[in-house]
C-alpha cells in the first residue's frame, strides 16, 4: 500500500514534465502542437529515461533483501519500479500523443490572465528576482561562507571528539533528567 501511494507521487511527474514542456515549447516558440511535442520530447527524453533507471537502481536492491524486513520491502521495490517503468512508458508514448492532438496554439497576443492571475505573476516575477538577486550577491562571497562552513564542520568534530573522551560517570548522572 505504502507503495502505491510513493509511486501515485512519482508516476504523475513524468506526464506532467512532458505536457509542461510541450506547453512551453508552443508558446516560446510559436509551432503547432505536433512540431512542438516533437521538440520537446527531444529535450526531454534522455532525463525521462535517466529518472526511470536511477529511481529503479535505487528501489531494485530492496527486491533482494532477505528475512522479514525482505518480505515486505519486496512487495515495496516491486510495486515501485514496475509502475515507475510504466510511467516513463505512458509518459513516452500516449502523453506526446495526447499533446499533439489536445492542445492548441498559443494565441497571437499570447493569453490574457485575468486580474488575479495577473498579480500573482508580477508577484512571483518579483519574488524570482529577488531570490535570483539574492543567490548571485551569496555567490559573489564564496570564500567568507567557505570558512563558515569549515568552522561549522570544526565544532562538529570536536563536539563529536569530546562526546567519545566524556567520561562514563558523567553520563550516568545525567541520565533521567530533562
């Protein structure tokens, strides 16, 4: 059951990366639907394919696992990569279809939102320059964050050296108290 549910999560990506790109490709590049699922899914295809093997390289070990915890992580792997192989398939085959023959050329002037659309999109071209204004001054001072970095992995090793050499009577003490 866990399994269906992770796999609903992971199956509905691939279909939907393709649509989203298909839609882009018609409205950044002005081409009909057909040319621009052919497009797209020559962007896309090679990622699809690598998500599908990555995804089944890591569940396909818990196939093998043995005892108790192998009988139901079995079930798990199993349910997982199988669906996971039959979303790419779908997401390969009938979605590019579906977007050639179900959506339609983006209009001359482009759509026109209506007011709540429209604020949400300057609202979020703000916060999208903002963040990308942000990133690039953060990347500007690599070397000041670098040291924070070491000093932050210092005091973790030296909190993790002091927590071996703590003497045992010191943890019988404080054990019990909150």
């Amino acid at each position: 059951m866990f399994g269906m549910v992770l796999a609903i999560g992971l199956l509905v990506d691939d279909a939907i990366v393709v649509v989203e790109n298909v839609e882009r490709v018609i409205a950044e590049d002005k081409l009909p639907p057909k040319e621009a699922t052919h497009k797209s899914m020559g962007q896309i295809q090679r990622a699809l394919v690598g998500i599908a093997v990555v995804l089944s390289a890591v569940f396909m070990p818990m196939a093998f696992m043995s005892g108790a915890t192998g009988e139901i992580y079995r079930q798990f792997s199993i349910t997982l990569i199988s669906s996971m192989l039959l979303s790419v398939f779908v997401a390969m085959s009938l979605t590019p279809a579906l977007c050639a023959t179900i959506l339609k050329a983006a209009p001359e002037g482009g759509h026109k939102p209506n007011a709540l659309f429209a604020r949400f999109n300057t609202l979020f071209e703000k916060s999208t320059q903002h963040y990308t204004d942000s990133t690039r001054s953060l990347l500007r001072c690599t070397g000041r964050y670098m040291v924070v970095y070491l000093l932050i992995c210092a005091g973790m090793a030296v909190d993790c050296c002091s927590c071996v050499r703590r003497p045992l009577s010191y943890q019988k003490r404080i054990r019990g108290y909150l």
